[in-house]
C-alpha cells in the first residue's frame, strides 16, 4: 500500500465479550454459567481502523502487540479486513493487551482491561498518510508524550489529524500541553467532552474545544452527535436500531465519520455517516462483526443527514 488515506494509531488488542455476567461475581471458586461469550477483535483504534477498511479507505494501523496467540490473532483479522499492519510493532517480551467486557442487561458494561505492552508503545515517527487518527491516549502514556511532535510532524508533511481521547481509568483527563491545537478534529463522547473541558453542558464543552483550534464532534450515543458549523451547533440523529452489544460503537462512528470528512469535508455528511456506522455495528456482540460496508450505511446516512437540524443551549 502507498500513502493511505487514513493511517490510525494507538491501542489493539483482543476483546472477550461476555453477557448475562452478575453484576459482582461471586467468589469461593463459584463457577457461573452465563449466556454467551466472543472473542473479538479490540482495542479503540484496530476498530476503526477495521470499520474504515469496511467502508473502502485504503488504511493502515500504527500499533504494538505482543509475540503471543493474541497478538497473531489481532493481526490476522487486520490484515484479513485490508488494514495494513506493517507500522504494527511486537514486544520481545510483553504480552498482548487484553479485554474483558461483562455486558449487562440494557446495555451497561463493565471492562477490564489488562495493558500488556500499550503502555510501551512509543512511535518517534509515523507512516505518511491523507490523515492521522489516535485513538486510546489516556491507555498510552508513552505515546501520549509524543503525540503533539508526531501531530505537528504529520501536519506538516500535509496529513490532517484527530483524536479520540476515550475514557481515562486516573480520571486526570489531562492532555499532554498543544496536543488539541495539533489536532483538525477531536471526537469525543458527551462524558469525555465534560471531563476533558470541565464544562457543565455538552454545547459548553464544544465551545471550550473550539477554542484550541480543534473542530469537535461530540458523540451523544444513539441520539447522535452535535457537530457546529459558522451558522451554530446542529444535532445529527442516529440511526434506530436494537441493540445486541455497543462495544466499539463509538470507534465506529469515527471510522464513518472520518470516511464522510475526507470525502467531503462536509460535518454534517461525515457526522451522518458516522452515526450510521456506530448504530448498525451494535447489531452483534463485539465492535467489528457488522461493520457496515458504503452501499449499507448508505440509505441511514443520507436519512440522518437530511434530518439534521439546529439546536440552542436548551436542547444540550
């Protein structure tokens, strides 16, 4: 592969997805029987880098994984989507990360995740690309220190960037000083938009992130997401679907809505198709078992563009 169109960086590792988990597993060596259980492909930015593939962009992963059967088995379904793994790297003695997420009934979860070797992974350069994407930060401290430089270096060789800070386990949500002004977009959930601004309401938190000079796009979870645009803030529906399992439903929204803005540069189409990519991968457990392709995200995200509308401090 040349120059991709997107290159994603950060975290990838396998996700065990289970469900029917009592909500505190007993102890006392009890073993409980639950309704079902996957092995699936994790890791915030190997999902979107998956559903980006999905939808036809050319993409690569920059990411670390460890020389175990994990670390094959995340490798090997990249590779089979058509992501391109030769910026992955593997740790000589580090194992894999991983994650177990005990799903719960009306869609609640709890996730524990075992590091292994992303706290180590810590690029000093990235393959060229249209456009740069981190995913992960606060789960990368290493790369968390470099990103800015590795920002600043892609912009400069004329990529555009993002980020997806996800959750942060410290609850610091501190970034890492010009990290939001090296990025074009950032593209949190509403939590993760109050926490990393302090702001008391979704709008508020935007306006704060504007002011770095990142355009942000707030996920809002299946009411869609708020993009703004010279005229104000407009909110993009979601897609209406019954949920099997959300895991990665947020990573596939960013798979889809950076797949809209580097066709177009239009928020709102971008938005539109990223609400259609997040909703239709929540119809099987795991986040990348029904990825949509173009032609199926089609039809929702020309749905959901057309019903986008304007919204004031009292809707947010």
């Amino acid at each position: 592969m040349g120059r991709p169109d997107l290159l994603v960086v950060g975290d990838a590792n396998p996700d065990v997805l289970v469900t029917g988990a009592p909500l505190t597993p007993p102890g006392g060596q009890a073993e409980i029987l639950v309704d079902g259980a996957v092995l699936a492909l994790g890791g915030s930015a190997a999902i979107v880098a998956h559903g980006a593939a999905r939808l036809g962009m050319s993409t690569a992963l920059a990411a670390m994984v460890g020389r175990d059967a994990a670390g094959d088995f995340v490798l090997d379904v990249l590779s089979s989507a058509g992501v391109d793994i030769s910026g992955c790297l593997r740790h000589e003695s580090l194992p894999t990360g991983l994650s177990v997420c005990l799903n719960r009934p009306g869609g609640d979860r709890a996730i524990l995740t075992a590091p292994g070797c992303l706290p180590h992974f810590a690029p000093r350069t990235l393959p060229a690309a249209r456009h740069v994407h981190a995913a992960s930060y606060f789960l990368q401290p290493a790369l968390a220190g470099r990103l800015p430089a590795l920002f600043r270096a892609a912009r400069a060789g004329g990529a555009s960037t993002s980020l997806d800070t996800n959750y942060d386990p410290a609850g610091s949500w501190q970034l890492a000083p010009g990290l939001l002004g090296a990025c074009d977009l950032v593209l949190p959930n509403a939590a993760e938009a109050l926490a990393l601004t302090g702001a008391g309401t979704v709008l508020g938190a935007m306006s704060a992130l504007a002011g770095t000079g990142a355009v942000p796009v707030v996920k809002l979870g299946r009411r869609g997401a708020v993009v703004q645009d010279s005229a104000g803030p407009l909110l993009v529906s979601g897609t209406e679907v019954d949920p099997v399992d959300t895991v990665g439903a947020g990573d596939s929204f960013d798979a889809g809505f950076l797949a809209g803005w580097l066709d177009s540069g239009d928020l709102v189409a971008a938005a539109a198709l990223g609400c259609a990519c997040g909703a239709l991968s929540t119809r099987a457990a795991g986040g990348t078992a029904t990825q949509p392709g173009r032609p199926e995200a089609a039809g929702p995200a020309a749905r959901a563009q057309a019903g986008a509308r304007r919204i004031g401090a009292h809707d947010m």
